[in-house]
C-alpha cells in the first residue's frame, strides 16, 4: 500500500519496542494504539528495526490514519508501512505535515489553508492524538484534512 516516514527521532519514547527480537513488539503497539484512544482495531503490527509493518482492517481512512500517525510519531520509528484495508466507505486521504521548530497549529494552518484561524480543524483531526492545541512538537506529524 503506502510506505510512510517519519522523524526517527522524536515521538514517545516505549521502552523495548524496536529492541531487536522483542517478542511482544506487537502487544505494545496495540497497547499504545489503545492508549491514545483509538481502541483496539482489527489490526497486527511488526517491528523490523527501525520499520513497523501494519496490517488488518478498520472502518475508515481516518482511523487508518491516526494508527498510522499513532505507530509513526513513536521515538526511533523511521517508517510506517500501511497494508492496512479500509472496510467501509472510501474517503479521501487527508495529508501529512510535520511539525517544524517553532511552528503552532495556527502557523500550519497558515501555511496549509492560507487562514490561521483553521487551527481547531487540524486540531480536530487529530484528536485523541492531541490533547490540546498548544501540544504539538518538533518532529510531530500531523493529519491535515480537505
């Protein structure tokens, strides 16, 4: 399907996921999936040094992209490779942006939709990602809907 990157370098640190031949890699990320309020999806997850792999099914492209974001804005995760397949009705792809030094959602959304004022859509886009507006981070990558 698709093959995306990220900054190896920033996210939340888990302990032991990318330790190679860490047996339950895959229960901490359904865990961590979990844990950012995105529930348990019907998918799988294998860690390949610094590559995770996703597979299974969700309900809709959103979902399937807050996974990704959820797997990819993990310390010392480079890429996420999606295989996950989308059940219900297809949406449009929403796009990725990654969080600059200094940057706040306003700035992004200046820089994506010409308005700082569409920051709560991003912010809403997001969510359970975010749990506020002002907690983004250098590295971050962010869902940036139509």
């Amino acid at each position: 399907m698709s093959l995306f990157s990220f900054v190896k370098e920033a996210g939340e640190k888990l302990i032991d996921l990318l330790t190679p031949g860490n047996a339950n890699a895959e229960e901490q990320l359904k865990e961590h999936v979990s844990k950012v309020g995105l529930g348990n999806p019907n998918i799988t997850a294998t860690v390949e040094g610094d590559k995770i792999i996703l597979k299974g099914e969700v309900a809709s492209q959103e979902e399937k992209e807050k996974i990704i974001l959820a797997a990819g804005n993990i310390s010392g995760v480079a890429s996420v490779d999606d295989q996950i397949t989308v059940t219900g009705p297809i949406a449009q792809a929403a796009k990725f942006v990654t969080v600059e030094k200094g940057d706040t959602l306003s700035a992004i959304s200046k820089r994506v939709y010409g308005d700082p004022n569409k920051y709560q859509k991003i912010f809403e886009a997001n969510k359970p990602l975010l749990s506020h507006p002002d907690k983004i981070y250098p590295g971050q990558v962010l869902r940036i809907p139509d």
